[in-house]
C-alpha cells in the first residue's frame, strides 16, 4: 500500500485540523511538537504522510499530486483557482470574505465610482467587482496588514477576511458588504481520487462523521 500525503495549512488552521483528525482516528503525534524542523510527518500503521505549507501553496501541491489531499481555506481555493475536488467543509476555520472600509467609503462604493481597493485577493476582488457587481475599480495587491490601506490612504476600501471583526473596529473599519462565507474545506488531487478512491472515501466519511457529531 502506498502512502498518501495530506498537504496542511501552516498556522492557526493546523490546530484545528489535527484536532478533528484525531477524532476521526487520523492521528500524527509528531506534527504537535511546535520546535521541530521537521517537515514531513508519517503514520506508519495508517499509511499516510502529512505535511505542513504556507496557506496558497496547499492547492498547488494537490493539483500536481505531489499532496494526494489538501486542507485550505475557501477563501485560497477561491484565489488559487486550481484544478482540483472540493470534497468536505471541515465545519472549522469559519469567516468571511468582506469589503471593508470607513464608513464614509460607502456612499463611493454604492454610486460605483472609481475606487482603489487592497487586497492580498486580487482574484476574488476582480471576480466581485467586474463580474458580479459590473464595477470598474483598480486592485492593488498586498501581502498582509491590509486594514492599513484604507487608513494611509493607499486605497478606499479593502478585500479581506473578517473573523470577530475586532481588526477593523480597533482601526475605525467597518464591513461594507459581504462577498461570501469561508471555511476550511479538504480538496482532493483529480487522479487520486480514481486511483485511490477507496481509500480517500473513507477517510472523507470519517471525518464527515466527526463534523457531523455521528
Ligand atoms: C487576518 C485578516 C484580518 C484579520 C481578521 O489577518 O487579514 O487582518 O485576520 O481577523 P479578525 O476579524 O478576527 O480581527 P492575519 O492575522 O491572517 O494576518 P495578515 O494581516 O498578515 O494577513
């Protein structure tokens, strides 16, 4: 039998994750020593190898099938387009993809004036703004601490996500509008799938018992 890798999210996810793992009987002691170097992990009796990435590098590594499976929140799927299966909302990780400003950003963003807008989504912005909304605005792109964009006056609002709220109320922000919910979702290689279906399905119907409190 073949190991199958399991590609997870750096960060606060990882917690989570291998918390409802172990609940579903997927357990890797070795990945909770936070002071280790190390950068793959295996379950020898359960067959499977973990490994932990930055967020947006989960997805590729399940599109090429270097990871059999991927955990990834919505809002990286979404960004990273790639081709792969969303299989199972992990119920975990749960926010929203919002755009937030001053309020006073919101009459300009109603009366659909030009306006600059941060984000480190720039996939999701335009999909919103030029598909949904039908919205002509300039995206700039950022690689964190978005929130202060909008208060240095390098754009007018922000995309980002929003989890308790408490960035933007402690910076003077507020949600605008609400582009969709987020969550951790797993996401499946196109040709694992089929070739180890088995295998995959039961470890989806494992977990999808835990989430579900069976
Ligand atoms: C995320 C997000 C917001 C914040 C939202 O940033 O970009 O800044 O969390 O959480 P809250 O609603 O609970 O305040 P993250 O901490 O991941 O770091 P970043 O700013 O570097 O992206």
């Amino acid at each position: 039998m073949r190991y199958l890798t399991i590609a997870l999210t750096k960060g606060r996810l990882a917690d989570k994750t291998l918390d409802l793992f172990e609940k579903a009987g997927i357990t890797c002691e070795e990945m909770r020593d936070k002071d280790t170097r190390k950068l793959i992990f295996v379950n020898e009796d359960l067959k499977l190898r973990f490994f932990l990435s930055k967020g947006p590098d989960v997805p590729t590594y399940v599109e090429y099938g270097a990871a059999d499976i991927g955990i990834s929140g919505r809002d990286i799927i979404m960004e990273e387009g790639r081709k792969l299966y969303e299989v199972l909302d992990l119920g975990i990780g749960k926010c929203r993809m919002c755009v937030c400003g001053p309020k006073e950003a919101e009459e300009r963003l109603k009366h659909h004036e030009m306006i600059r807008v941060a984000t480190k989504y720039p996939n999701i912005a335009k999909d919103y703004f030029y598909n949904k909304k039908h919205q002509t605005v300039d995206i700039i792109k950022l690689n964190g601490s978005i929130e202060l964009a909008p208060i240095v006056g390098l754009s007018e609002v922000i995309v980002d996500i929003v989890e308790t709220g408490s960035t933007l109320r402690e910076n003077g922000l507020t949600v605008l509008e609400e582009i969709c919910p987020l969550s951790a979702r797993m996401v499946v290689n196109q040709v694992s799938m089929k070739m180890e279906n088995e295998r995959i399905s039961k470890l989806i119907d494992d977990l999808r018992k835990v989430i579900q409190g069976d």
